[in-house]
C-alpha cells in the first residue's frame, strides 16, 4: 500500500487509460476522485470498484477546459478528503484532420482540453500543495504530478496536428513545472504512452487487419493495457520514484526505437 493515507484526483476517469490509473491508485492505497465530463454511470462504476479496495472514492463531473469548472472540483475534494496528493492529468481527446482541412474549432477544441485542461489542473494541484506544505509521514514529495502525454511528443503525426502539437506542448508544461517547483518538493513527469487498447484508438485495433498494421510498429508485439499505464503511474506517485522529475517516460513496447528500422532501415 504505496499510496496509503494519500488522495489522488484523475481527469477522464471514467474511460481507458484513466480508469484503469484510477483503479491501481486505488489498489496502491490511495483514495481517488474520479473526474468526468460525460457518462456518469461508468464513473460510478469506477467509484464503486475502487471503494471495494477498501479506500474512498467520489465522482466528480468537470469539464477541465473550463477554468470555473476546475477550481469547483479541487475546492469539492479538498472539502470531502482535506487535502490532495496526486493530481494525473489524464482528459484528452483527438478531432483528426487533413491539415489543409483542419477547422479553427478542431484544432482550438484539442488545445483547451489537451493542454489549457492541464494547465487549469496542475495550477489548482499546485495551488493546494504550497498551500499545505509537506506531510513528510505521508510522501517525501509535497505533491506530484502526472502529464498524460503520448509517444506524439516526439513522434510527429500526419492528419493529427492538433493532438501532436498538444503533446509536445506537454513536455514544456511538465519541464517547467518541474523546475519553477522543485524546491518546493513538487514533482512533476510525464507519461508518454504508445498505443493502449482504449475507445480513443478503437478503430486501429478491432479487426484483424487494423491489429497487424499496428503491430508493425511495436517491436514488444502487443498492443498496451490500461493497467500496464496504471503501474507506471502508481511507481510515478510513491516515494519509490522519489528522485524523478522533469522526466517523460516512455511505455510504448518500443514504438519510439522505429520498428521501420530493425531491417537496416
Ligand atoms: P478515452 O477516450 O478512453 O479516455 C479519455 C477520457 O478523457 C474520457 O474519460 C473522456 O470523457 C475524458 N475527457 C475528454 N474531454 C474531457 C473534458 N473536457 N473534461 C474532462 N474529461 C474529458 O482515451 P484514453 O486512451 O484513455 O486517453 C487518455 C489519455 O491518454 C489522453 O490524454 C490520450 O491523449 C492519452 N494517450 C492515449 C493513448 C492510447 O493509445 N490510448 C496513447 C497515448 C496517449
């Protein structure tokens, strides 16, 4: 129990890569709040999985583009749990394009929930960790953070502009975080996941066809769980991790070493 006596808060939990955060958070030890934007059900379904562990965990419904939005959740789980821990900015989404074709409302819809969901968040986060200053029987850490980025960090991406460019952005948030607040004991690192096996990819992995394509990028040849994130994540928020920040690290069963090249390129 890594995260005993600790609260966590995930953006769009209730789906893939942050339910399954969510839940190991939960096995780890630490209450979680559950944030979504839509479909309440499954986030009271998360929420009732992980207090089956044996910690407490509310539901919260946030738009994280939306900055009155934002500062409600952190003030409602501040009130419910007394302080928070963890923050895993998690809330993304793609709307694809061919460049030449990409709306204003595409591209802007990506930032403000991509990047300006994770600045609104890691402010708030922030905000409370100087607030209460260091529990050093609880963590090390005063507080830490976790970007969720994407191997699109540094792999460009045709017909995704717009998420691309959210996620390299990412990488300067997370550095500069990591640098305005390291005295502070504010950790703050990213997760630059390959592709994982949730709704946001569904259509490069549910036929046979589209699973081959996609396992010619991925030398480790298996598309990633949501709970293969969760154990990255937990070891991302424990003391066991204590000395990493500023850092992006890869979980993409190799897809940034270019299978392309195994060959000889
Ligand atoms: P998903 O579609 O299953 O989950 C995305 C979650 O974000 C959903 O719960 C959705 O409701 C929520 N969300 C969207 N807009 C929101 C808003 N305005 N406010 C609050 N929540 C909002 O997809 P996923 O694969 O689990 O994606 C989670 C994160 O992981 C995203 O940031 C995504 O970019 C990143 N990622 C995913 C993969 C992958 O292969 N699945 C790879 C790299 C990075």
């Amino acid at each position: 129990m890594k995260l005993a006596g600790q609260t966590a808060l995930v953006t769009g939990a209730n789906s893939g890569i942050g339910a399954g955060v969510a839940k190991s958070l939960g096995q780890a030890g630490a209450n979680v709040v559950i944030n979504y934007v839509t479909k309440p059900d499954d986030a009271q379904a998360i929420v009732d999985e992980i207090k089956g562990y044996g910690v407490d965990a509310i539901a919260i419904q946030t738009d994280v583009s939306k900055e009155n939005q934002v500062q409600n959740m952190f003030r409602q789980a501040v009130e419910h749990f007394g302080t928070l821990d963890i923050l895993v900015n998690n809330a993304g989404l793609e709307r694809n394009a061919p460049f030449h074709e990409m709306t204003l409302q595409q591209w802007q819809f990506v930032i403000d929930v991509n990047l300006t969901g994770q600045f609104l968040c890691a402010r708030e986060a922030i905000r409370e960790f100087l607030r209460r200053g260091p529990r050093p029987d609880v963590s090390r850490a005063t507080g830490k953070i976790i970007c969720m980025s994407s191997v699109h960090e540094v792999i460009p991406w045709a017909g995704h502009v717009n998420y691309a460019s959210s996620k390299g952005a990412i990488k300067m948030l997370m550095q500069s975080l990591a640098q305005e607040y390291g005295d502070r004991q504010i950790r703050v690192n990213s997760i630059c996941p390959g592709a994982i096996q949730t709704p946001i990819n569904t259509a490069a992995w549910n036929t046979p066809q589209a699973m081959n394509s996609l396992l010619t990028l991925i030398p480790y040849n298996r598309i990633g769980k949501p709970e293969d994130i969760g154990n990255l994540a937990v070891f991302l928020a424990s003391d066991d991790s204590d000395y990493i920040t500023g850092a992006s690290i890869f979980i993409d069963g190799g897809m940034t070493v270019f299978e392309g090249f195994a060959t000889g390129g």
